[in-house]
C-alpha cells in the first residue's frame, strides 16, 4: 500500500486532514503491546481508534485508493455513530454515498445511514426509508441481507 494508496493525494489528504497516523511494524518487539493489544494477525490492519485506543472501526487487507478513502470515510462515520453523533455520523455517510456511490464500502455506509437517522429521530420512516434505499441501490450486497425488518 506504500507504494501506490498512501501515495495519492487524496488518501493523503484525508488521512491528515481527519486522523492521526500511526504505521507500526509489527515485526519489532517493541511493537509486542500493540499487536497483542488489537489481537493483529494480518496486514495492512487498519484501524480507526478513539484516544483511549478504544476500536471503532478496522479492516484487514489492501485496497487501492479510490476504494480506501470512502472506507476511512465510513471508519470516521462509525466513530460518530458508536459516540452517538448521530447527526455527525449521518453527515459523514451521505457524504460517501454522494461522493463514492459505486465503492464497495457504499452499502455499508447506506445501512448505517438509516440507523443514525433513525437514532437522531426515533421515526421508523427514516429507517424504512433508508433501507429501502440500500435495497434498491445494492440488492446484492451482504448488508442488504442484514435488514431484518422487511424482504
């Protein structure tokens, strides 16, 4: 990923601009607390952690960079949400869906865009509503699968 994601203006970009990186070479001993901490098995493991070290979000693999900044984008996002910004998180999501419709983190992003509006406002129409989308934008993806109110 050094070589060609990290590299490209606009993961640079949003790296810097929304986190704080920290690359750890899990093959030093110094490095022994942290891969035991998080349990690292694989790599790139990314993660989007709180300032306590607290996980909101992470995933394991490579991705090239026009599919990983919509993933960071959905990490920030469940940062939000799990810290109950529920507005915040929301932002985030439609940001994504607007910005990278067709990424592979989009369905993910259109199912928690639903359940942050449905928290904001208790009203199971912003639920429906948003789920509905996800099954008519993503049919086939594996979060449309998770919707358990309705075919």
């Amino acid at each position: 990923m050094g070589t060609v994601t990290y590299r490209e203006p606009a993961v640079v970009e949003t790296v810097n601009g929304l986190f704080v990186p920290i690359q750890v070479n899990v093959k030093e001993d110094s490095s022994r607390p942290i891969v035991e901490r998080y349990r690292h098995v694989w790599t790139p493991d990314i993660r989007v952690l709180g300032a306590d070290g607290f996980d909101y979000y992470h995933w394991n693999g490579y991705l090239p960079p026009f599919e990983f900044v919509p993933r960071l984008l959905v990490g920030q996002a469940q940062a939000r949400l799990r810290s109950r910004d529920f507005a915040g998180a929301a932002n985030v999501y439609e940001d994504v869906l607007r910005r990278f419709p067709t990424s592979e983190a989009a369905p993910e992003a259109q199912y928690f865009l639903a359940a942050a509006k449905y928290e904001a406002s208790q009203n199971p129409t912003e639920l429906h509503a948003g789920w509905h989308r996800l099954q008519t934008r993503y049919p086939d993806s594996p979060w449309r699968v998770r919707q358990s109110y309705s075919e």
